[in-house]
C-alpha cells in the first residue's frame, strides 16, 4: 500500500462521513427540532429582554 491508496481511502471515508451528515441533517425526523432552532434568535426580540434579565 502506497500513500495515494492512503490518500484514496481517506477521501472515501470522509466522503462517507459527509454524505451521512448531509442525510442525518435533511432527515425528517430532524426538521422539527431544526425548524424550532432556527427560531430561538427571534424569540428573545419577541421577549425585549437581554439573556442577563435586563430591559432594553
């Protein structure tokens, strides 16, 4: 075994990993809770409140 086979099983590997992140993410088992962290930035504006208790 060279370093290109080397080089070679490391991309299919990785290439691998990336294409079960890619599905684990547009799951859609996922999307709820995605859909719900895509909205928690609008809901402290929605609230007026700091993270520390204070009004603006």
């Amino acid at each position: 075994m060279d370093l290109n086979d080397l080089r070679i099983a490391v991309m299919i590997v990785s290439f691998a990993l990336f294409l079960g992140i890619l599905a684990w993410a547009w799951s859609a088992r996922r999307r709820k809770s995605f859909d719900e962290a895509a909205r928690y930035p609008f809901l402290d504006e929605q609230r007026g409140a700091e993270p520390n208790g204070d009004k603006r």
